[in-house]
C-alpha cells in the first residue's frame, strides 16, 4: 500500500466525508447493494454500514461461480449478508425479453447492465428489499475506464470526458429505473449526485490517474476505500465492468451462438457481431408481436 500513498492527505479526508454525505441522502434504513467485490461496491456498502443501514449485498453471475466467489470473499471480510445467484441461459433470455420491453437503449452496454440489474432488483423483490442502490458514476469520476489513460496528462480534456460520461451515466440511470419499477424496487445512485459530481470533478486529475501506462488508477479513491475499512486487496482489485464481472457479456454471447447467431452469419446479415444480430432479432420478434396485438 505504500507505494500509493499521497501526499496530500486532505483530498482523501474530504473525499470520505463526501461519500457519506451523498450516502446519507439515500433516505431508507434497510437497502441492497448492487455487489461485485469491487473497490466502488464496497466503499458503498461499507460507508452504508457505518451510517448505520442494513445492509444486504446482492451478486448475479451468469457462467460460473468465479466472480461470486469473490464476492463471497469479500462479504465475509466485510460482515455483510450476500444474497447471490448464478442464471441459467433460459434464465438470460426471459430477462433480455422483459428487459427490451422496458429500456430504450443505443449502446449495447446499456442492455447488459440493464438486464444484470433486472435480476439483482428480481433478486431484492423476492427478500423483501425495497431499495437498491449502486455505485455508479465512481468509474467516471476516478478513470476507472482504460480510455483515461490517453488523455492523463491533458486535465481539461479529460475533465470535459468525465462530465460526458456521467451525463451519459445519468441517462442510463433514467432506463434502469424503469426496470427497477418492474419489481417496485426503488433505484438509487448516490455517486450521480450533482454536489458529489461538482466535488469529484474538483480533485486533480494526478490523485486519480498517473501517467498513460497505470492500470490501476482511481488511487485517491482507492486510498480513500483502505482507510474507511475496504480489504487492502479490494481496494487495489482492478476495474471490472459490471457486465464482465457478471459474465452476462460471455453468456449473452453464449446464447446468441446457441440460437444459430455465428459471426460469419452476423456478418452477412450484416451486424458486427453475432450478439447485435440476435438482440436485433428479438427486438423485430417484439415489434412484430406490437403489430399483431394492434
């Protein structure tokens, strides 16, 4: 951990109390934490633990037990209950039904979260949980995206992409709520918070990114996470998406291939890849059922 340490240690002691204080705006006593095992999902169970919530992690999979195992892990390190559960591709392909029927979405990314949130708010429905909330909007905020590293040196450029990403974030948050209501699950996002966001967008860009070639990145966030009682290997675990830790992307994959949806066929039906020719499949299966009920 040494070799992470700032020097600046006022940034970190500021960035904690706004965590907090954005976590304390989520107005409920009992919620679930949508969880990866991740630095971002622990810092907010962990900040939602030390208000005094109840807190319930809640972990999807889709092609093994790997990532849940991590998560696992990490509940356990952290004194948390973990609700979790690893989906069939029959279960994949009800939730990519119901979810095309509620998300407008333009980017493939954002049907993958969307139908990886349609089971963990399933998953909350069925335990009683009323409000989940995630961390999302970290990633913008820190550079935990690889793209950051192209621009570590340039703080205005990438403070102009930050806000980009999380207007984006924001939008995307406006889709996944309509899933959440599908299950009368209230769906909270505290790190989209307009005074966090004004905040995060604040800190030097060198606390958070330290050159074209870090890997890691986010270090102020992930100093902040160790000192608030994130596990050291937590804290340093490298960015995930949600939709490759879950393994919804392999599975998505996985079930296109079952359906007969081969590149070589993709490509002549003329889609990038095997997954868009599927969705896009369903999605005119859908819209012809629309014109046959009308």
């Amino acid at each position: 951990m040494e070799a992470y340490k700032l020097r600046n240690a006022d940034f970190i002691e500021s960035l904690i109390e706004k965590i907090r204080e954005a976590v304390k705006e989520i107005s409920v006593d009992k919620l679930g934490v949508s969880f990866s095992g991740g630095v971002d999902s622990s810092i907010l169970a962990v900040s939602c633990r030390d208000l005094g919530k109840k807190v319930i992690l809640i972990t999807v999979g889709f092609s093994s037990m790997g990532d849940i195992d991590i998560s696992k892990k990490v509940s356990r390190e952290l004194q948390l209950p973990l609700l979790y559960r690893v989906l069939s591709l029959e279960d994949l392909e009800k939730g990519i039904e119901f979810t095309l029927k509620t998300v407008k979405f333009d980017r493939l990314v954002l049907l993958e979260l969307a139908v990886g949130f349609y089971f963990v708010f399933k998953i909350a429905f069925e335990h009683g949980i009323r409000t989940v909330a995630s961390a999302n909007g970290l990633d913008e905020l820190f550079c935990g995206y690889d793209l950051y590293r192209k621009y570590s040196y340039d703080e205005k450029q990438a403070t102009e992409i930050m806000k980009t990403l999380i207007e984006t974030a924001r939008k995307d948050k406006a889709e996944i709520d309509k899933v959440a209501a599908l299950w009368n699950v209230n769906y909270e996002s505290p790190f989209l918070s307009e005074e966090f966001v004004r905040f995060a967008l604040d800190i030097p860009l060198r606390y958070k990114i330290r050159g074209e070639d870090d890997e890691l990145r986010k270090h102020v966030l992930r100093e902040a996470a160790f000192k608030i009682g994130v596990p050291q290997s937590t804290a340093m675990r490298r960015k995930k998406a949600f939709q490759y830790s879950s393994g919804i992307h392999k599975a998505i994959s996985k079930l296109a291939r079952r359906k007969g949806y081969t590149k070589k066929r993709a490509k002549n039906l003329g889609y990038p890849g095997e997954v868009e020719a599927y969705i896009k499949a369903m999605l005119n299966c859908k819209n012809a059922l629309s014109q046959a009920a009308k």
